[in-house]
C-alpha cells in the first residue's frame, strides 16, 4: 500500500497517546491497532506493526526509569523470561480474535481488573521497604506465562493483566509495577516481533512513524510514573478502563 506523509504524521501523533496511555496504565494498542487498520492495513498486518511501537515505546521507558534510579533487573528478567514462553505460542496462535464476544470478554477481565484495585486495598506495599514473600514471587512468575501468551496473541489490553499481577498479587507498588511492566512487555515483544515478521508482511515505514510517537509518549509516561506516583496512576487508569469498557460494549 502506499503510505503518505500525512499518514506518518497521524500515527506520531497517535503513537504519543497511545505510549503515555500503555505505560501509564495500558490500553494503548487499543488506539494504535484501529488507526492502523483504518488506513488500510489488514488486522495481522496492524496487530504485527504495531510491535514496531511497542517494543521502540518500552525500551525508552526502561531508560527514562533507569535513570532516575528506578529499575530491579534481576527481578525484571525472571518475570519476562516467564512470559516469552507465553508470547511465543500466542504469536503463532494468530493475531487477532474476531467477533463481539471478544470485545466482551475483555470489557469484563478490564472491569473485574479496576474493581480489584479499587476495592482490594488491604495489602497496599511501601514503595522502599516491600518485598515479595517467596509464595507471592512463585504466584507472580505463574501468571507471567499467561500474560505472555494474550501479550503474544493480540496485545490489546495487556497491561490490564500485568498490572493487577504485579500490584495485586505480588504486592508492588504502582510505579514499581510500570517499571516492571515495561521491561516485561518490552522482553516478549522482541520475540512476538520476530514471529509476525517470519509469518506476514510487515509496513516497516507505518511501525517507525508509530514508533516514534510511542517512544515520546512512554518517556512521558515514565515521567509521570515517577514524579506523580500512585494517584495519577490510579486515575489514569481508571479513566481509561472505564472509557474502554463503555466503546468495547458499545462495539458491537
């Protein structure tokens, strides 16, 4: 297909929303991936494309929190080496699921995921002092293959499941759950990536212009991560949960 430059404008511009909204509470792909589609590309091409993104936004993230002395490396790459497993087999599974009970389905895990972390509130970790106990980390690296796997096959949403993972189950922090989100998402996208590009034709050019907004937007996001903590993580997400809960169940 041919690609103009107005085209590469709208997916920078797309790609900053859709990177401050994933790293800041998820659901970003669920911006990018319809754009993408909307000029023209076929679902498996948009869904592979958008990894380009992905992968640019959290690699920029994992920098920006990195740098303000943020980061758990050994702890980061237990939990993605858990979930490329997962990404793997739901990669070669396929790219998109179509239908509107899909859509349904995933308006109840994200409506279940903000009642949990409304609600659920009695196990809240101190930022410097909290560790997971040895059952939490066993739990945690569990469901990592899980969240691999729906990482791998569509993306959509991802961070709706790692982050009740992260913060719920094993007790972190909101900003220590984006940072180790971000390294997460980034380890099995690397993979994911490689099997879209061995299995269809990717456009390079769309993914490098999305890639570019969504790296602003995951600085933007860790930015705000930090200076802002958990309150501003907590509202963002809860808007953009209950925004996408309305459109998914509106989508039919």
């Amino acid at each position: 297909m041919e690609f103009e430059l107005w085209q590469a404008a709208v997916l920078v511009i797309v790609g900053v929303v859709a990177g401050f909204l994933n790293v800041m509470a998820g659901g970003g792909s669920l911006l990018s991936v319809p754009v993408l589609v909307f000029m023209g590309l076929p679902g498996p091409v948009a869904n592979g494309t958008n990894r380009i993104a992905i992968l640019a936004q959290n690699i920029t993230a994992i920098v920006t929190f990195a740098r303000r002395g943020f980061s758990d490396f050994k702890l980061s790459l237990t939990l993605a080496a858990c979930s490329i497993p997962g990404a793997v087999i739901g990669a070669m599974v396929g790219s998109q699921l179509d239908g509107v009970w899909f859509n349904r389905a995933l308006a109840v895990i994200m409506l279940g995921v903000m009642l949990v972390m409304h609600f659920d509130r009695g196990n809240q970790a101190q930022p410097e002092t909290h560790r997971p106990s040895r059952r939490q980390l066993w739990q945690g690296h569990g469901l990592m293959v899980l969240a691999g796997f729906w990482g791998g096959f569509i993306q959509l949403g991802v961070g709706f499941i790692l982050m009740p993972i992260l913060n719920r189950v094993m007790g972190l922090d909101l900003v220590r759950t984006n940072m180790h989100k971000v390294f997460i998402v980034a380890s099995y996208t690397i993979v994911a990536l490689l099997v879209y590009a061995s299995q269809i034709q990717l456009l390079w050019i769309a993914g490098l212009a999305l890639a570019l907004g969504n790296s602003i937007g995951g600085y933007l996001g860790a930015h705000f991560t930090i200076t802002r903590g958990e309150k501003l993580i907590r509202l963002v997400l809860n808007v953009v949960l209950v925004a996408f809960i309305i459109k998914l169940l509106l989508d039919v």
